[in-house]
C-alpha cells in the first residue's frame, strides 16, 4: 500500500453507484482521495476512467469501494483484504451469511469497513447495544412494487405485485433472511444488524406500495438504553430505482472520512 498524500481508491462496479462514486472521485470532489480507475467483470466500451486488472488494482490502490451487489463482494472480498488493500462494502448484505463473514473476518491485513448506506442513526443504535443490548429491532421498508420482483418469485407473486391497487407486505422475518431473498432492496435491514451485533435481534418488514414516490424506511427499536424511533425518505436513484439516490454520496463520505483518518 503507498503512502503517498494521496488515498488511491479503485471503485468495483460501473452502474447506478459505482458511476456517481467514480465521477465525483475523478472531479477531485474528495479532500484527499483520488479515483486510480474502476473494476469490472467486463471490459466496457467509450468509459472515460481506466479499467484496471484485479492484478493492477491490487498493487495501486489503497482502497476498493464495492458497488457491485452482494455476488461480487463475495467473490472478491477476501482477495482484496488479504492483499492489504482495505475494503468499503454497500452490499452487507452477504455478510448474513455466516460461513462468508467468518472468512472475510478472519482476512487481512487489509480492514473492512461498511456505510450507513441510505439509513441513519446506527451511531445510536449501536451506542444503545453496547451499553445494555437491543431487545428487538423492527426495520420495515417501503417501496414501488415493480421494484421488488425478484428472479424467484412465481407467477402469481408477481402478478400480485405488478397489479397491487394499494399496500402489500411483501415480507416479515428475520434480517439474514430479508438481505438474501432481496439483495438490492434490504440491504438496510443487514446495516442495522451490523450495527447493533446482533442478526437475531432485527426484523425486516418490507412492504409494496403504489404510492411509494419515495424510499421509506422506519427503524424501531428497544432495549434498556431506552426506545428509538427513526423514519427515513430517500429518492430512488434516477439510474435504477431499487436503490436510493443517496447511497453513492454515503460511500463518499465514507471515503472522505477514511482519506481524512489516513491523514
């Protein structure tokens, strides 16, 4: 890893984050950190930043941004801390997997972090759980229902959803579960369990709405630090509705703070 002035970050993945990520990173718009080029599983046509080579990227980058989905964090994760190159995930969603998050714990010496992604308050939730544990978490999702089909949902839970005239509850179970069966919608559910160590703690509700113009996301929790109640609004990105407009500027703030930590 160079120690240069300057924190070198490669950006996985080219779609509706990674492309905000890598522009804003090639414009200088981060105090302290510079695009070295993006990561992709195939090379693409008239892209103004350099594609580079994991064998490149790896040697010259100081930081890998995944904005790829939960398959390619999967992938490459434990390469990519294992090199020494430190590691900023959107997708936690993987790490409801045990078996994939004891590897990638056990990976280094590059470090893991995450980002708050398209919620907020998990400083205080995770204040609350450390100071006398959460009881329960209720972290309940609403969104356009042709947003929310999935590649295993049957024909009639489709149709269902594409002709819903008002609220479906899509799902209710635990966190692990919501951030495997719908990896770009739920991921939030997954952040929270991060945040609060526990996965058995947090339900995920997740709810198809017609009138969702926005994202909406509702955290309740309890323990006995006290009971939190956060409601979150995002706009829909306008290059892939099923994730929120916000969550390339999160993984840049989470790239600004890093680069100023590195300093």
């Amino acid at each position: 890893m160079a120690t240069g002035s300057m924190y070198r970050v490669g950006v996985l993945g080219h779609g509706a984050i990674g492309s905000v990520v890598a522009e804003q990173l090639a414009a200088g718009t981060v105090h302290g950190a510079q695009l070295e080029g993006v990561i992709l599983r195939r090379p693409q046509a008239g892209l103004e930043h350099e594609q580079l080579s994991w064998e490149a990227a790896l040697e010259r980058c100081d930081l890998v941004v995944e904005c790829a989905g939960q398959q390619a964090l999967r992938e490459n994760a434990v390469c990519i801390l294992a090199s020494g190159v430190d590691l900023l995930a959107s997708s936690m969603g993987a790490l409801a997997d045990p078996e994939f998050a004891a590897q990638v714990q056990a990976a280094g010496p590059g470090r893991l972090s995450s980002t708050a992604g398209a919620i907020g308050g998990l400083d205080l939730l995770g204040a609350a759980a450390r100071m006398g544990g959460i009881d329960q978490v209720l972290v309940t999702t609403r969104k356009l229902p042709a947003i929310l089909v999935q590649p295993w949902m049957d024909a009639q839970l489709r149709g269902e959803l594409e002709q819903a005239a008002g609220p479906v509850e899509v799902f209710r179970g635990p966190a692990a579960a919501a951030a495997q069966d719908f990896p770009k919608s739920l991921n939030v559910a997954a952040a929270v369990a991060l945040a609060v160590g526990d996965w058995d703690a947090v339900t995920a509700r997740l709810i198809a709405d017609p009138e969702a113009g926005l994202t909406e996301h509702r955290i309740e929790a309890r323990g006995p630090a006290g009971e939190y109640s956060f409601s979150i609004k995002n706009h829909p990105s306008p290059r892939n509705p099923r994730t929120s407009g916000i969550v390339p500027w999160a993984l840049l703030h989470s790239i600004r703070q890093a680069a100023a930590a590195r300093r």
